[in-house]
C-alpha cells in the first residue's frame, strides 16, 4: 500500500492512496467464498453454484463491498504513516477501480494546524482591579428590594417604573408577523426589554386607554424579516400597577437563601457576595485580556469545517435559549454566519489553549481536583452529599479538570506575560 500528500489551499490536503491487487483479490476471494457456502440458486445444490454464476449474480455488490473496506482500513492507516491529524470527514473520490490494476482513491480533507505558540514581551495584556464604593452597596440593595417588589393596582397614568398590563398587536404594511401579538402582557415601564420606542409610547397612558403608534425593530435585530423594519403597535391598557419595594425582613432573607437576622447581618452578607462577585470579575476580565493578547500576537489559519461546527453548536445554543430548534427554526433566526467571527476565536483559542497545554506540561493531579471539590462542595448545605454526588459523574469530573487546567495555565501566562493594571469601577461594570 501507498500513498502521496499533496498540499492545497491553505489547510486542506489531498491524501491520494494505491491498495495492492492482491488486498483486493483476497478479500474479493474470501467474501466469494462466503457466499458460496450459503448460496441457494435454481439448478444447483447449496455450495455447489458455480463461480462465474455467483459473480453474475452478485459480483457488483461484492465489488462494492470490498472498495468500501479496503477504503475503511488503509484510510487510517496512511493517516497515521503520514502523521496527519484531519479536522474534518474526508470526501472521497475513486481514481482508479479496476481489479486488475491497484485500487486508487483521493481523499481531501482539512488539517489541525501546528501551533507554535509565541509570547510576547512587548504587548501587555490587562489586569483587572475593580474598585467598590459604599454607594454601591446601596444600589444593589435598592436593586435587590426593586426585583423582590410587590405590584398594587394605581388609578393614575403609567409612570417609570410602572408595570402595565396590555394587549398588543403589531401591524406592517396592514399585516400581522410572527410574535406580533399578546393578550395581559405584563411590562415594566423602563426595563427596556422591548424593541426601542415601545416603552416609551405608553408613559402617561391609564388604564381603559386604547391607541397605536409607529416604530421601528433595531436594524440589528435577532430575526433579519423584521430587522429595521415599520410597525405599527396598537395598545389597549388594562391595568397600572405601581411598585411596592421589598421590605428588609424574614421573608426576604428566605428568598434570597440567606441565614441572617437582621438588617446589619443582610448588607453585610450582601456586601460578602459583591465581594465574591468582583472576585470572579477581575479573574474573568483578566483571562479574557490574556486571551485577546494571545490572538493579536499568534496569527494562524485555521480549519473552516471546524468553524462551521463550531458556529452551528453557538446557533443551536442560541435557539434552545429561545426555546427553538434547529429543526424547526427559521432560517432567517440567528443565521449561521452571524457566528462564524466568534466561532473561528472559539476555535483560535481552543487551539492555542492545546499548545499551550503542551509547552508548559501542564496536568491535573488528584490532589487538585480534591481541593477543586472541596470548594465547590462548599456552595451547598450538605457537603458530603455532594462529595458522594460528584464522584460518581466522570463527565462533571472531567469539565473540573478543564476549569482546573485553564486556571492553571492562566496563572502561568499571568507571570510569563506583561500587564498593566486597569481600574473599573464596580458602577461601571454593572452598567455594561
């Protein structure tokens, strides 16, 4: 057996590969006879039909049979005497399928690229301090009594921060579109979690008020039929609710499973998790700029069918959010090039996080996946249950090692590359 590589465009390569006559013959031969044992034909006893009527008979099938074979096993084969390592299904294509002569076949296919990871002293990434403030602590437990609130019906216009119950339908050209109407639909005046100028339509309106006005969907909307488009929403208001915030009690504190007491033990366990919260920030925010750092500075190609994988998983995620399925959902809704720039610096990152692995010989010992447990253990009531629980999931073990391996190598990049320090404000984050 033998094969040649030739290179083409960027990472694909064309593997051309010539299996021997006499693999073809034997194999031809032994499944023939096969057949030849079992054969039931008209004229002729069991295992005495003659060979030039077997192969009429089923010569093509067994022809076939064997190509389909001898292709499955010498495929691997070259791979490896090649040393190749593929990112995607071969296309195969036959050259040349004459028993008498070597069976030959192309098969063209993209590579995993070798990544030879460079660090550069010359490009500094961002470590990530945020800085907390007292006030911030007062607005997250305005925020906090906000969310907890209770609504009570108020015979006035619809203020900010009012939530309204209405019935809506909108309308292009006269037409109605998919969504573009609900029945008691509760809103929260300034949450702006509907598309721009739909809020802000109804401020001032009462209950028992119906109209209609005209807006636009954002030009960047998620569903392109409707992105940038003219509508008009028409709106019957049936109820104002002003807010009643939460007040600081048992009932509370039960709800946001906290074991406190009083006011003072709620901001202070309130300000313990802001803590916790930047803590995991600032790692989060630094990675990321490690991250940047390392894509600016290590340019390589890499495989598009990896990154058409890639972008189809980030578009099926998309659509089980919005609980879709690819099967069922449009093809306008997140179309699979919207993903394909993340997709290529998912798969850009994956790479370079291999070769990194690799250069640094980093691995994960008992010893840390222990610790790992023992801390994750510690978010839960009963921390043996979990322990027992944890130990008996191979697949979350193994999602503990690639957290424990990440953190590992970020620590090791933190001190082989230069930062510079980035102050935020816990404010300007929560802004974001």
């Amino acid at each position: 057996m033998a094969s040649k590589l030739k290179k083409l465009k960027d990472l694909e390569r064309k593997l051309t590969v010539s299996v021997p006559v006499e693999d073809y013959t034997k194999n031809y031969n032994s499944k023939l006879a096969k057949i030849k044992k079992t054969a039931k034909l008209d004229g002729f006893r069991k295992g005495n039909v003659p060979d030039d009527v077997l192969i009429t008979r089923y010569g093509n099938s067994i022809h076939y049979e064997v190509m389909n074979e001898l292709i499955q096993d010498s495929y691997p084969k070259e791979l490896r005497e090649q040393d190749l390592k593929p990112a995607s299904p071969p296309s195969i294509s036959i050259e040349s399928e004459d028993p008498a002569k070597p069976i030959s076949y192309a098969a063209v296919f993209e590579i995993f690229p070798e990544v030879k990871v460079k660090l550069s002293r010359w490009t500094n990434f961002e470590k990530t301090e945020i800085l907390l403030e007292d006030s911030d602590l007062d607005l997250a437990i305005e925020d906090i009594l906000e969310r907890y609130c209770h609504w009570h019906k108020a015979d006035r216009a619809a203020a900010e921060k009012d939530q309204v119950v209405i019935d809506f339908e909108g309308k292009m050209n006269g037409e109605g579109f998919e969504g573009n109407e609900s029945k008691d639909f509760k809103l929260v005046l300034g949450s702006k979690s509907m598309i721009p100028g739909f809020e802000e339509n109804i401020l001032g309106k009462s209950a028992g008020e119906s109209f209609s006005f005209m807006t636009k969907f954002p030009e960047d909307y998620f569903k392109k039929d409707l992105a940038g488009q003219e509508t008009e929403f028409f709106i019957t208001v049936h109820e104002v609710q002003e807010m009643h915030k939460a007040s600081i009690d048992k009932e509370l504190f039960e709800k946001l499973g906290m074991e406190v007491e009083d006011e003072t033990g709620f901001k202070q366990e309130i300000n313990k998790r802001m803590e916790e919260e930047i803590k995991t920030q600032e790692q989060s925010l630094t990675k990321e700029s490690i991250y940047e750092t390392l894509l600016k500075t290590n340019d390589f190609k890499v495989p598009l069918a990896t990154v058409k994988e890639q972008s189809e998983m980030m578009r099926k995620d998309s659509l089980m959010r919005m609980g879709q399925t690819v099967e069922n959902a449009p093809d306008d809704l997140f179309p699979l090039e919207e993903f394909s720039e993340n997709a290529e610096k998912r798969v850009r990152l994956d790479l370079l996080f291999s070769a990194l692995l690799e250069k640094y010989k980093l691995e994960v010992t008992d010893k840390d996946v222990d610790e790992f447990i023992e801390e994750e253990a510690k978010k839960y009531k009963d921390t043996d249950q979990f322990k027992t629980w944890i130990n008996s999931q191979p697949q979350q073990l193994d999602q503990y090692k690639m957290v424990i391996l990440e953190k590992l190598l970020v620590e090791k990049l933190e001190s082989d590359l230069k930062s510079k320090t980035k102050v935020i404000k816990f404010s300007e984050l929560a802004n974001k």
